[in-house]
C-alpha cells in the first residue's frame, strides 16, 4: 500500500520519501494528500510513518520556509488525519479503537481484535 500511494502522489511525496502506511489508513492519507495540495503547491509529504498505532505525516514546503499564512492550515490537515486514524482500524479501515496489540499499540476494530486472538476491548494504550 505504501508504494501505491507513493506512485500515485509523486506531485505532492518527496522522491525517497519513507512512506509506512497501514492499509486500514490509506483513506486518511488520501484525505491529507488532497487537502494539502488544494492548500499550496510548494507542500511536499517527506514521511508517512506509523507511531504508537497511528498515521503520521512528515509535511514540508519545497523552499523549506513556510508561508505564514499556510502554517496552521498545514497542522490542521496532519492533526485531522492522526484524528482519523486513531478511529480507523489499520486492517480494514473500519471503526476501531487504540489497543495493545502482540507488536504494540495498534488500532483495530473488534472484528480484527477477534481475528488476532483478542478479548475485544475500547482504547487503552
């Protein structure tokens, strides 16, 4: 998944960017990645990473200074979509909750959590 949205973004991703996406938070992603560009064309994505079970998004500007009138823009766009995924189970993408997973914190929905052995359970991490 992460190579796809990858490919499918080279406008907005930086070449070589690291890009660890969990399939379930691709939607959240697409959501960034479309509103950072209506944004300003000059923000560019340098990491997409997976921390304590949620997206996170690395957002740059390509002269590597801000436009003032962008900034709170920009981190209203990348808290939007940490929101989304703590909702959005990193499987499927339906609703889930933060739990302690075998590798972790990670987010899931009860009919993941049931599949990965689970007693289902709200968040907790």
């Amino acid at each position: 998944m992460s190579r796809v949205y990858a490919h499918k973004h080279t406008d907005i991703v930086v070449q070589g960017a690291v890009i660890d996406l969990a399939v379930g938070h691709y939607p959240a992603a697409e959501c960034a990645a479309a509103a950072l560009r209506a944004l300003h064309p000059g923000l560019r994505i340098g990491a997409i990473l997976r921390d304590r079970g949620m997206l996170w998004l690395d957002v740059g500007y390509e002269t590597a200074v801000y436009p003032d009138d962008i900034y709170d823009r920009v981190l209203e766009i990348v808290t939007d979509a940490r929101t989304l995924s703590a909702w959005s189970c990193a499987v499927d993408g339906r609703p889930g909750w933060l739990v302690n997973g075998a590798g972790g914190p990670v987010v899931l929905c009860p009919v993941c959590q049931t599949a990965a052995g689970m007693e289902v359970r709200r968040h907790e991490a």
